[in-house]
C-alpha cells in the first residue's frame, strides 16, 4: 500500500503476478500426478535369440485438469536394446528409456519402442517413473508405479541331426528303431503261425477264416525316460570360467531337450547353478508334456554361472530321486576323476550314460562307449523354435 502511495503501482502489480503464478504453478504441479495411470504392454514375454518384441508405453491423463508436460522413464537392460540408451541413474547396468509428452484433460498418450533379443538371460523390468510439472519449469514431482515385469530370453536351438539313446527296458511308450522287442498291448497286424510263437498270440477269429493259425504282430516299443544333467562348475579351469564354452554347453543343452521331447521321451534336467530370479539349482523331474519342454528353455535361461554346489556332490543327492535304468545325459566341459567314479558307479547299477564333453575327453576309468566328444555349430547356424512351443 505504501509503494502504490508512492507511485509504484506497476511494481505491486508486477510482484503480485509473480506471487500469483508461483501459487498457480505450485498447485497446478500437486494436481499434475492426481488421477494419472501407467501402464506398460509387452507383446512376446518369452523370445529367441535374435527374435523382436514391441513395448508399448501408455499415460493417461483422467482428470479436467491438463498437464504442461509429462517425462515417462523405463529402465530397460542393454541386452534388449539395438541403440546406446543413456545409462540409467535407478538402476545399474541398464539403459534409460525417456518418452515426454504434454497432456490435456482426460487424454493419453502412447509410445512404442521395440525390443531384439540378443543374450540368453532372465531380464527383469521395472518400476516406471513419471515426472511432471508446471508451464513455467517453477516445481516438479514425481511417481513411481511397481510395474515389474520380466523378459526372458531362451538359449539357441540348434538341429542335432544324429542322436539315439538304446532302449532301456523290454516294454514302454516309446517307439523303437529297431524290431528287438515287442509291446503286447500294440498289434498292429497278422501273419503266419511258427513253431516259436506264444499260444496266447494267436487270434482265433483270424485262424477261422484263414482255415490256418494267425499270430498278432505288435510293435516294437521300448520305455526311455532321460535326466539331463548341466555340470556349471566343469566350465571352471584354472581359476577362469569359460563363460563362452558355458554358453555353447547351455545351447546344447537345450537341443538335446528338444530333441528328445520331439522323440516323445521324457526328459528332466538338472543343474548345479544357480538360478537368476531364485538362487536355487535347476531341479526338474523326467516329463513328457508339452509344457516340459518350456519349462527346461525357461530354466536354462535363467541358470548362471554361481554354483550352489559341486557337481559330485549335487549327483550324489538328486541320484536318490532318479529312476532305476534312468539314461543320465551330462553335458560338461571337462570331468574330474571324482565324478569319472561316481559315474562308472551309475553305470554298474544300471543306469545308461552318455557324457557330452567340450573339452578333451580324460576318463581313463570311464567306458569310452558312453563319451562324445562336440564340437560348437557354425555361427551363422540359425536357432530355430522347439518342438510344441509354438
């Protein structure tokens, strides 16, 4: 009052615009955030190598209120993404996804971005974090939604064209190669009476009109029930872990699984290491469901390098819940002498075994029978979808 006495009427004015904006532009910044929602879409969860995915990023303004401007922050890993995002100030090792919009009342707004699958790996996402504030840049503020979501990205499948485990038992589900025994539950046709055939083959009704004894041919089948076993700790070699040839060992995993899911012969896998999201080892029974083989890709994605404990030590407890006859398929890169004995046991007891080794083979008290020795595919190899997972 005194300063308009004196003549200062525009500096009143002028100090009470500033007042007034700075109230305004206080509340406007508290209502920015009110009755705001986030929402983040993915459309493929679980991918291939090489496979791309597309992430759509969604803000919604549900208020009569507009928002000058709106900055929508997504941490995405660095293994999702072809371009150098900027590094994220929330969460370490991965890249910031930034998206900003201005928002008028009960309006959205919509980003895509696309994600490539690149490494094999368990990549979790989340939160988001929305920012927004005033016209004039005076307030800020600031919202965090627990979207947590998670991208996993299965090992490469390669094609094996060449891999038979013998039939273990005389009678089962799977169908044999190779005519040694037959299943007297599956006759599949007729022929002539021998001197050797079982009186009980004999179809009596065919004998009658054929005025001469008919037997039941049947099919050849053969029970095979398979455990993959993934020693982690055999890629460690002189104090250096051998995380390429882990890598490959993992691929080869996984197309042995698919392989044989493929036969119908059901498969199991185990692993010593340790899994990304739940620290434990991959402990997965023999099954012959569709839903198996995703199960073992989904393992084999997030298993790491950590090992919860050696391999002999680890075979010594899960061979307690193991099938009598099991076919124990190991994939490694080198093999110790202590588990060159735990397996020769295995063999004694009946158990059928095939040993996968990357690195020269030295098993001096193993059979040489059950050792084969591989070698990587060529990299410019396709990966290519398994059986059923479609």
């Amino acid at each position: 009052m005194l300063s308009a006495w004196e003549g200062f009427i525009t500096l009143v004015v002028l100090l009470g615009l500033i007042l007034g904006a700075a109230l305004l532009a206080r509340t406007w910044t508290r209502l920015s955030l009110v009755r705001v929602s986030c929402k983040r879409t993915i459309r493929e969860h679980r991918l291939f190598p090489g496979d791309r995915t597309e992430l759509k990023l969604e803000v919604t303004n549900r208020k009569p209120v507009p928002i000058p401007w709106v900055e929508v922050e997504d941490a995405i890993p660095p293994d999702l993404v072809d371009e150098n995002l900027p590094p994220s100030s929330r969460r370490p090792n991965c890249g910031s996804l930034l998206r900003s919009s201005s928002l008028l009342w009960y309006r959205r707004a919509r980003w895509k971005y696309s994600l490539r699958a690149g490494k094999r790996g368990f990549y979790p996402l989340g939160p988001i974090h929305l920012r927004a504030g005033d016209l004039f840049g005076f307030y800020r503020r600031m919202m965090e939604f627990p979207l947590f979501e998670s991208i996993i990205v299965y090992p490469k499948i390669f094609p094996l064209s060449q891999f038979s485990i013998p039939p273990l038992f005389p009678l089962g589900d799977v169908r044999s190669e190779k005519r040694v025994f037959q299943d007297p539950v599956r006759p599949i046709g007729l022929r002539a009476y021998q001197p050797y055939d079982s009186l009980r083959h004999i179809h009596w009704k065919a004998s009658a009109r054929c005025q001469s004894l008919q037997v039941k041919v049947f099919e050849p089948t053969a029970t095979l029930q398979a455990s993959l076993f993934l020693g982690v700790d055999s890629y460690q070699r002189d104090g250096i872990f051998q995380e390429e040839d882990f890598e490959w060992g993992i691929s080869l995993a996984a197309s042995l699984a698919n392989h044989l899911v493929g036969k119908g012969i059901p498969i199991g896998l185990f692993a010593n290491g340790r899994m990304i999201d739940s620290g434990q080892p991959v402990q997965i029974l023999p099954g012959g469901s569709r839903e198996q083989i995703l199960m073992i890709l989904e393992a084999l994605a997030k298993v790491t390098p950590e090992v919860k404990e050696p391999l002999e030590s680890f075979l010594q407890m899960e061979r307690r819940i193991l099938a009598q006859g099991n076919t124990l398929v190991f994939v490694l890169h080198q093999i110790s002498n202590t588990l060159t004995r735990q397996l020769q046991e295995l063999k004694e007891e009946g158990y059928k075994l095939v040993v996968f080794l990357s690195n020269d083979p030295e098993t001096k008290g193993l059979d040489q029978t059950v050792i084969r020795k591989w070698a990587r595919p060529p990299s410019i190899s396709p990966p290519f979808s398994p059986r059923g997972a479609a």
